[in-house]
C-alpha cells in the first residue's frame, strides 16, 4: 500500500493508540493537517495557540494513561509547544510532538523559519529524532510512540515538508504496542523494614492512582497514615481517617507530626522533590516503576523498583496486621486541624473568601468529577480546602507548575470523557492563556471554568513576603473576564462580596455548555504553610512593615 509520509503517521498514531492530535495549521505542517483531514483516523482539535494545545494533550494524556499528540509548524509554531511539552516530560505523560522543517535542500541555510528541531527539543524528549527520508516514516512513528509510552514522557519528530508529501510503501500495520514492564522485585528487605517499624507512614503520589483498594487495605493493615504529594490528591478520600493529606507548603499540619512521629516511610509511586520537609534520620523505602527515580531526590536504605501494584499486591502477604494503628495516635491533630482550616474557611474578608469558595466547591461538584487546577494560590485553595472524593481525580502541572496549564489542560480532559471537568485558575494563569475560550466554545466543549481574580499574582507576593520584601510588581491590570467569556459566546457570571457561593457554583455546575464563574477574592488572604517558621513570621512582619511605610527598595547600579 502506497501512501504519503504525513498519511502513514496519521494510522500509526492511531494505530498506537492516539485518539485526538492538538495544533495550529502551518505551511510546512499542512500536508499532515490535510491527511488528518482526509483519514479520518484522529480526532483534530484546532487550538489557538500551540502552547495550548501541548498543554491540552498533555493532560489528556495524564488523564487517560494513553498516548496522545499535538503539532507545530516550522519556527515560532514549534517553538510554542515547548512548555506545554515540558509539563508532559516532568509529570511522564505520553505525548508525541510532529514538528514541521523547511525543505530538505533548504535545511542549514538559516532558510525563513529554519530553526534546529532536534536540538530545540533535545532536553524535553525521551526520543528525538529528524526524519531524513520517506522510507524511515514507518519505524521512526511507530517507535516515537512504543518509546513515549514505555518511557513516559515526550516523543518528537522533525519532519521536513517534502517529506511529509512523499509517498512511500506501508507495510500492513498492527497495532503499535509498547514493551511491558516486568519485574521480580526482592522484597525481603522491605517486609523486614516494615515488621520492625511501629509507626509506619505510606508517601504516595501518582504512581499509586489506579489502586486505591490496594493502598487502603495496605494502610489499614500496617497501621500506617496516608500522605500524599500533590498528584496523589484524590487517591483516597480527604475524609478518611487514615488521610493525614498533603505535604509540603500546599499541605497539612498532621502530615508534618505523621512524618516527625515515623520511623519508616514508605514512598510508593512519587518522586518526592521537596527534601526539606521529610525529617532527617528516617528510614525510607522508595518504591518507583523508574529505577532512576530512586535515592534520586532522598537516599533510600531500601529500593523497590516496581509499580505500585506488584509492590503493594505481594508486601501485603509479607507482613503481619499490626495491632497498634499508628494513624489512630494521630487522630486528635486531625480534628485539631480540620477545625482550624474550618476556621480559615468562615474567616470575613474584604471580599471573597478564596478558601470557603474552594470548601464549597467541593461540596457541589460530582464524586467522580475531574478538577484540573493552575498552579498559584488556587493550587494551595484546592489542594488544602477542596475535600477529596476517592472517586475524583486532581490534575495538576506536577513537576513543571506552569501558570496558563489549566484552561487547555480541562478541554483536553473534556474532549475524552463524559464526567464533570472543572478548571480552576487564578486570573494571573488565565491572562496567559484565555485565547483557548475559542477553542471551548468552537467544539462546545462543556468545562465548567472558576476563576479567583484577587487582581494580583498572589503567590509571589507570598513569596516575596515571606524574604521579607515588600510586594512589589505583581498588581495586574484586568479586564471583566466574566464579560470576555460572554464575547465568545460563553456562559458567565461575576460574583463579590456578600454573593451566595452555594448558589453561584450550583449554577455553574449544572450548566449544559461551558460556564465561567469569576469570583473577586481577597488579595491579602495569605495561603499559609501547615507550620510558620520564625523566619516566615519574620519574613511577614518586616514586609508588612516596609508595605505601610511605602519603602521601595533601592536598585544599585554600577
């Protein structure tokens, strides 16, 4: 069967399993444009920015756990895609990018829009190649996609023009199938670790996300309280007493006395980057599916290379059930802190209560909705005061935390499911990438979109706060999204001060279509840590200090 180039990656990207493809149309890219056309095999979703749409299939892909893909013409339309890329690449979803290239005669002659491909993308890529020839289509797509979802992470192929036009012989094709994992883990060692241990702690993140039951009958049976990094938010319920939540800046006060009180944790499926907030002299476990994950942030006296299931499935006939539960030791700092977050969420304020909206929230959206979150102070709404269902799933720009992720992020996760997506964003995140309302509104893709507009980045003024700089260049100057959205044709509604939060977001939720809900909150509402050290209580006072005195600071110049 004789084909072009650009038809032969459209059916082996299918035939990998990719179901939608991200992008812009471009000279040197329109000849794959006008096979997707033509196939019929993918879904296109036309973005209006290509970091939006690297984005988008980013956590498309970080949804479903399957391959998906996005494109760029040569030059500036490739180059948009890198921080969509990077966020697949940190959080190892499998995405592959088709990048379009001059001519084959006209590459190396600094042509219009020549840019150097493969170097460009050297770093965000687990396979990076340039496609010389037609005859080398066939393998280089279908190892761009076995690589991308063995390895986790992004596959990039160069593609010149001419290429992309030449017809080639196709062998019959099959499906693409990526090599399994295999493994034969020794774990003696750890079943010894964890019969020795008397108040175990379980760390987990996303490599945990398909085996809830596992983990929950783990943590019942060793006794050990559950925390989670980030991207394990939702893996068990908030409510659960076995729960203590998150950890780090975004996380809780029974997360720190857990992890003070261990003497063991064990780290299951998360690369855990924020050293300084797992005590010193602990005995940890790493279990990781990439054995170069291990001891890489955190020394592991015992390293499981594994995933999550066979570790948890074959650990569980190892052990015995522990009499003493040490989660239940820490049920009272549970209760403690529950009421003092409550209290953070009743508090008056000037205007919106950024924490009683996210309260709230949780309180409405459905048990198996899927809430994809910017990264800012929202991020610390949702990840503290958004009260989890097992049933939901919490999607973030993990290891990258790119502002803008979460407005193509949620129509990326829209287009391939039927359950409730929500994005919620601060107006700083989605200043930055609110050209993709279009897309929303082109295809009638129903996200249902919170938007926290405080007028600030609020997050670095915290963190300015906190060194004790006064705030300073982070004041934004914002149009009425609410008004923004109805121009494009999208429900909408404004809310302040003294609104009915229950009602607002009730409204938003049941909508058919897409819905903005822009609520006003209160800049000075401070996302706190689960613990104030005297060098932030510092940090806050000197900055208030220099704030009511109007002090600027002096900028030296040699």
């Amino acid at each position: 069967m004789f084909e072009t180039v650009a038809e032969a990656i459209v059916d082996y990207l299918a035939a990998g399993g990719v179901e939608r493809i991200y992008g812009v149309p471009g000279d040197s890219i329109d000849p794959l444009v006008e096979a997707i056309r033509r196939k019929g095999k993918l879904t296109y979703v036309q973005v209006r920015h290509e970091e939006g749409g690297a984005f988008a299939a980013s956590f498309d892909a970080k949804f479903n756990g399957r391959p998906s893909a996005c494109f760029g013409t040569s030059g500036p339309g490739s180059i948009h895609l890198l921080n969509g890329l990077y966020d697949a690449k940190f959080d190892k979803a499998p995405v592959i990018a088709i990048t379009g290239q001059v001519r084959r005669d006209l590459v190396g002659r600094d042509y219009h829009q020549e840019v150097n491909m493969p170097k460009l993308f050297d770093d965000v890529s687990v396979f990076n190649r340039f496609m010389m020839d037609a005859e080398s289509a066939s393998y280089l797509v279908s190892r761009a996609v076995s690589e991308s979802v063995r390895l986790g992470g992004v596959s990039h192929l160069s593609v010149p023009v001419d290429v992309l036009m030449e017809r080639v012989e196709v062998p019959e094709i099959e499906a693409v199938r990526s090599p399994g994992f295999s493994y034969s883990p020794d774990l003696d060692q750890a079943a010894r670790s964890i019969e020795a241990s008397r108040k175990p702690v379980l760390l987990v993140g996303s490599g945990c996300r398909n085996d809830a039951a596992l983990l929950s009958d783990l943590s019942l049976k060793i006794g050990a309280p559950v925390i989670y990094a980030l991207l394990g938010k939702g893996i068990l319920s908030d409510d659960d007493p076995k729960v203590m939540g998150g950890l780090g800046l975004l996380g809780t006060r029974p997360s720190v006395d857990a992890l003070e009180g261990s003497d063991l944790i064990i780290e299951i499926g998360t690369t855990f980057p924020y050293t300084k907030f797992i005590p010193k002299g602990k005995r940890i476990i790493q279990v990781d599916i990439d054995s170069g994950n291990l001891s890489k942030e955190i020394h592991a006296d015992v390293p499981v290379h594994s995933d999550a299931r066979t570790f948890m499935t074959r650990i569980m006939n190892m052990v015995m059930e522990k009499e003493k539960k040490y989660y239940a030791e820490l049920e009272g700092g549970r209760r403690d802190w529950e009421a003092r977050i409550s209290g953070w969420e009743t508090k008056k304020t000037t205007r919106i209560n950024p924490a009683e909206l996210s309260r709230v929230l949780s309180e409405e959206t459905a048990k198996d909705a899927v809430i994809v979150t910017d990264t800012g102070n929202s991020t610390v709404w949702i990840a503290r005061h958004f009260r989890a269902s097992s049933g939901q799933r919490f999607l973030f720009s993990g290891g990258l935390a790119s502002m803008g992720c979460a407005l193509p992020g949620a129509l990326g996760v829209s287009l391939s499911t039927g359950r409730q997506v929500v994005s919620v964003i601060g107006d700083g995140g989605f200043s930055m990438t609110s050209a993709e309302l279009s897309t929303i509104r082109k295809y009638g893709i129903p996200v249902k979109m919170l938007l926290f507009n405080n007028g600030k980045l609020g997050m670095i003024k915290f963190e300015q706060e906190v060194l004790g700089y006064p705030e300073w260049g982070v004041d934004l100057v914002n149009p009425d999204f609410s008004v923004l959205a109805s121009a494009y044709g999208i429900e909408s509604m404004r809310i302040e001060r003294g609104a009915n939060l229950r009602n607002a977001i009730r409204k938003t939720l049941d909508s058919d279509g897409p819905f903005l809900l822009e609520a006003i909150t209160d800049p000075g509402f401070r996302p706190m840590p689960p613990h104030v050290t005297m060098e932030q209580a510092k940090g806050y006072l000197v900055a208030g200090l220099r704030e009511h005195m109007g002090y600027t600071p002096e900028i030296k110049t040699e």
